[in-house]
C-alpha cells in the first residue's frame, strides 16, 4: 500500500482569472509535509482529423514558455460547462472552425500531477465540416494542417513539445487505428 | 505571424518550495491581457528499461490528484544543478536504485503551456543495474514493473493518466524502436 497523504490544514494564496493557489499542510510518512497546489477548473483538447487524413493543429503564442507553440486546439472548461464534450465541440468551432460529426474520447490527462490539480480531456474529432472561427479577444492563432503521419513523427522524435500534443496524437493514432 | 505578447508589467503573488507565481501584464491583440504564471524549476522524468524488456515504473499518492498515480520515475530539477541529465541519472536512482549504462534524450515536454514555466526533460534508460533506493522524507512509493508492451497498451488506452509518462512511453517506443 502507497501512504496516502491527509490534508491537516489548507491556507488560500490566491484568487485568479484561470488559477487558483493555495498551500496545504499534509501527513507525511516522518511527520508532515506542505504542498502547493494549482487549483484549475480543467481543459479540453482535441486531435481534428479530416476527410483526406490532415491533422488540424494551431500556432499559438504561450507566453509563459517565452515561444510560438504548435499544439492541437484546445481549451478551458469554462465556470459553468458540466460536460467537456461539449466544451470540445465548442473550442473546436471556436478555434479551427471545424464542425464534427464524431467525437471520440480517448482518455484523460494530467499535466502535471505534483501541482496541479488540472484534468484535460482529450478528444479524436472526424467527420469535419468546415465554417468560421472566432476567438477570444485575448487570442490570437494561426491554423496549420499536416498529414497525420507526419504530425505523428514529429510528435515521436522530440519535435513537438507540448504534452497533451504528443500524448493525444499518439493516443489517436492506436485507438483510432490509423495508418 | 502569430502574435506574440510582450510583458507591460508583472507583479510577484507567491514564492514558495518548488513554485512562485507571478501575474503578468501583456500586449494582446486587441488591448491587454493578464496572464498567470507559474514559476518552476523544471523536472526530469525517465524511461527505464531493464535488460529483460520490462518497464520500471512508480506508485505514488499525488496530493493534487487525490490519487495513487502510476509513472515513470520522475523529479524536479534542485536549484544548482545545471545538467538535466545529472538530475536524471540521481532520481533514477532515488527512486528505483537503478544506474544506467545509457540514458537517450527523447525530447523535452511542455506539461501545461497555458500557464506554467515547467519543462521536463525525457530520458530513456538502458543498460540497468539494480542496488539501494533513497527517497525523500515526504516520498513514499511502490515499485512496480510492466512489460514495456503492456505498459505501452496502457499509455494508448487511456489507462495511464500520467502526461509525461504517456508521451515518454510512446517517445522512447519510436525513438529506440522497441518491439
């Protein structure tokens, strides 16, 4: 048996737009411990796969990694959405305006398990119909499509960096078994 | 072009063990946007393979999950240490007692680039011989070993949770072209 950790006490730092932060006092296997915990409302990803095999990705400025990121759409839960179908759904017309006649979960995801509380679902999206995009007011993106098994070595040999990217290509590529 | 969004301001919120976060003022497309950050010294986590084709992975309670995860061993990078693979080859040998003969650098990965700084570097680690573990005082966990195959099926069904542990699962499969 792993030694499951009890909370003894809880202390807010802090109440934000995406986040929330808070330090926790833990039983400890010699005593206790303290953990800082990043409080997130989860997130929704999705690997769009159109009729002739493109994967849909997005080029996107992420400001804390300092770069322009090549990742699949995704996006918050917002306060609110119940089920992340359909926040999927919704951020996939939202940032590539696809329409799709599928969706596929293929599994859940945790970005970061030693802070965050943070749980992205992931999602294979097929049977694409185009229409237009609308984002945010704070976003800015470019679309980029790549045949799926191109992405899907970019993402094997190191060349993508975001997490959810690579696990999410992968993922769909064995469940959806596509070749 | 993708916009890129250049810093206006930045007000420090938290310094804490193993993050800070910070709240930053940024140049959007239309205006200004906030974003929140969360600083971090980045991690390492490793694939270790031993010499019978089995994967060595982790049992651990994660506090901000709630759960028991399970893992490829991994941990954070200790302010002055200057080389991710030293830092590799040190929690490869906390937590598992095993030293590698060779560690692959698979890529590094971007756990949750809407907000946190964190990179973690990928290894593959082969050539293993076991001795004695050292875990932390507020560590705790199992050792368990899976066929690579297994444990491979288990990252594409969406029966590991973990985001490093899945990307690095199917990343050390292409890359050293395990069968």
């Amino acid at each position: 048996m792993v030694f499951e950790e009890k909370k003894i006490s809880s202390e807010r730092i802090y109440e934000g737009a995406i986040l929330n932060l808070r330090k926790d006092t833990v039983t400890a296997p010699k005593g206790k411990a303290y953990r800082e915990i990043v409080e997130h409302n989860g997130a929704v990803a999705i690997v769009p796969i159109t009729n002739d095999g493109k994967l849909v990705m997005v080029k996107q400025f992420r400001y804390p990694t300092g770069k322009v990121i090549l990742e699949i759409p995704a996006g918050k839960i917002d306060q609110g959405e119940t089920d992340p179908l359909l926040t999927a759904k919704r951020e996939l017309k939202e940032e590539t305006g696809y329409t799709a006649q599928n969706l596929h979960y293929l599994g859940k995801l945790n970005p970061s398990v030693a802070y965050t509380e943070e749980v992205i679902h992931l999602y294979a999206a097929t049977g694409l119909t185009p229409g237009e995009t609308s984002f945010d007011d704070d976003e800015a993106l470019d679309i980029v499509e790549y045949d799926f098994q191109e992405a899907y070595q970019m993402a094997a040999s190191g060349k993508l960096v975001d997490a959810k990217t690579i696990a999410a290509i992968f993922m769909a590529k064995e469940q959806l078994d596509i070749k």
